[in-house]
C-alpha cells in the first residue's frame, strides 16, 4: 500500500504542473453576455455562463483538438505577445486568455487583435462555447420541446457543415436516444441517426480541417456570430 502512494506521488504533482487555459468573453447585450471556458491539457473542457456558475457544461476535446489549441499558445509564447491591435473599431466583447501553469499565470486581454495566431486561438474558444451552447438547445428540445427537436438537430448539422464543432462525442447521447424514440417526429429521428453517423465516423476532409475552421480561414475571427450563431453585432 504504500509503495502504490509513492507512486501516486509524481503523477498528482504532474497534473497539478500540467498546463491549463482560460478564457472568457463579457459583452452585454449579446447572449449570453458572458461566456467562459477552462481547458485542461488533458482535453476536458468547462464551459461557464457565469465566473461562479456551480454545474457547469463539461465535455472534453480530442487529441488532435486539444494539441492544436495548446499549440497555438506556445506560438503566442503562453501569451507573453500583445494581442490587442489598438485600431479604433466596434467593440466586439472584452476577451482574455490566460495560461496557467502551476504558479505562472499570463494572460492578454483584447476587444480586436490583429495577430494570426492570437485570432486563431480565439476562434477555437469561440468554436468551444458554441458546442457546448448547440448541446444544450439539443438537450432542452429533447426533453421539453418535441417538436421543436428537428430544428435542433438542423442548426447542430449547419454548424457541422460550417466546421464550428468540437468534441463531437458530446452530441452522441441525445442524438442516438431521438434516433431510437418513437415519440420524436421521424425526420427528427432519422436526421439523428444521420448526423450521429457521421460525428463517429467523420469524413477525412473534416479532420484535416479540423484545425482551420472556417471563421480562421475567412478571417472573421474577432465577432460576426458568437455562441450557437447568434449575431453579436459589435457595439461602438
């Protein structure tokens, strides 16, 4: 027994040393006004409507997820580069990024940032938020909104096509139990078992991508829609 707590030893103090990233976005007006992820290296994902929300959406991102957004974050040197451009444009949400490892903590705050590798990571916490924001609409028309599951599962599916998803494993539950309920419409069901079809056995095309979404590639990476495609409309 006690050679088993040596060994738990060094592994606890490597996952208290292993890094970790935060981010959050504040824009009164959009909805939600606030939004906050926590990432874990090891792929877990926290996503928080409120600094002090209690239960939050957790699901987790994988391998190749999680190593794109960590390494865009040694490309910002864990955040020691300035991302805010200083250009005098709308105000699109006060964001900040930090990175946390150990007792180093770093962050930048920024409304609008000019720097590639400062956008892309962005756009991965945007991406992030707005999974966790399509697994709930999905979860609350499955239980309280029958009728109003298709239109779920359409705005899930358009998001696939616009390559706004991660984690897609989070989706599976809900999809199978409405491609398995009678009591859902039948296209509701049959585009469940579509879409669940297609999340575990992604086309090639969809992982090769998976770390240019489409919002980096088009260079919409400071606003234009936010969480689950709502437009935020920047503010001036």
């Amino acid at each position: 027994m006690r050679s088993f707590y040596l060994l738990l030893i060094p592994l606890l103090a490597m996952a208290q040393d292993a890094p970790r990233l935060f981010y959050s976005k504040n824009f009164p007006g959009s909805q939600p006004p606030y939004t906050e992820i926590r990432l874990e290296r090891d792929g877990r994902v926290e996503y928080r409507e409120a600094p002090d929300e209690e239960n939050p959406v957790v699901y987790r991102l994988n391998r190749q997820e999680v190593d794109a957004v960590f390494a865009l974050a040694d490309k910002l040197d864990h955040l020691k580069r300035e991302l805010e451009s200083g250009l005098k444009v709308a105000r699109m949400g006060d964001k900040v990024i930090r990175w946390e490892q150990g007792a180093e903590k770093r962050e930048a705050k920024f409304n609008y940032t000019q720097d590639a590798d400062g956008a892309a990571l962005y756009d991965w916490f945007e991406r992030m938020c707005e999974s966790a924001l399509y697994n709930i609409d999905l979860e609350r028309a499955a239980k309280y909104d029958k009728l109003g599951v298709n239109q779920a599962i359409l705005k899930l599916e358009a998001a696939w096509d616009r390559r706004r998803l991660v984690a897609v494993d989070q989706y599976l539950k809900m999809l199978d139990r409405v491609a398995n309920n009678e009591s859902y419409l039948n296209m509701a069901r049959e585009r469940a078992a579509k879409l669940a079809a297609i999340f575990r056995n992604p086309p090639p095309e969809a992982g090769k991508s998976a770390a240019k979404p489409e919002g980096a590639r088009d260079g919409k990476t400071n606003g234009g829609a936010n969480s689950a495609g709502h437009p935020d409309g920047g503010q001036e």
